[in-house]
C-alpha cells in the first residue's frame, strides 16, 4: 500500500512552503510589535484580516451577502475609530523615583546602578 507522500511527492514542496511563510508571518508580527507596540499591530492585523475577506469575495466571485457586508464595514469603521486621535486626556507620564543612596540620603543614581526604562 502506497502512502500519500509517494503518490503526491510535491507535498512536501508544499510544507516547506508553508513552513516557511508562517515564519515570515511571526516574525513579521513580532517585529511590528516591537516596534510599534501590541495595540498597534493589532490594528494592522486586523486590518489585514479585512482586505483579504474583501479580496476573497472580489477573486472568487462569492456572493455579497447582507452579513458578509455588514461585517466588513464594521472592521472598517473600528478601525477608522482606532485611528483618531482622542485629545480629551493627554496620556500620564509616568515618572521616575529619585535614587536612594546607601546611607539613606536622596540623589543621583551612581555609576554601579545602570537606568533602566519602564516599558
């Protein structure tokens, strides 16, 4: 009895394929999220998400259901609404502690103790 692989070698092909692209794809997001932050890349995932059902529907020639539209313009509409800006509130600053020094005076961090961000 044959397996599947010996019947259809360019599976592999395929998995390697696959492989490779949902590496591209981490470490893409990854990089997004160092860069630009969690709440960031989640706008453009979703984002992404919403183009390729639209894209789906226009190359596949699927119907357009009432649902199906209505969901796309919900995507789009909250990320519209992510995108402006709310300037009720300016955001806090958080701000860092003085030094305590050994003898238990307040100061200037020495050299020994490296500032280290919060985020």
């Amino acid at each position: 009895m044959k397996s599947l692989t010996e019947d259809h070698p360019y599976v592999y092909g395929v998995l390697v394929f696959e492989a490779m692209a949902t590496f591209i794809g981490q470490v893409s997001v990854l990089s997004l999220i160092a860069l630009f932050g969690a709440a960031t890349t989640a706008l453009i995932t979703t984002a992404r998400k919403g183009v390729t059902l639209l894209l789906s529907y226009l190359i596949f020639t699927k119907p357009l259901t009432e649902q199906h539209g209505s969901g796309l313009l919900l995507i789009a509409m909250g990320i519209v609404l992510k995108m402006v800006p709310m300037d009720s509130k300016p955001p806090s600053k958080i701000q860092a502690r003085p030094a305590v020094r050994k003898d238990g005076g307040e100061g200037e961090r020495g050299d020994e103790e490296e500032r280290k961000s919060l985020v």
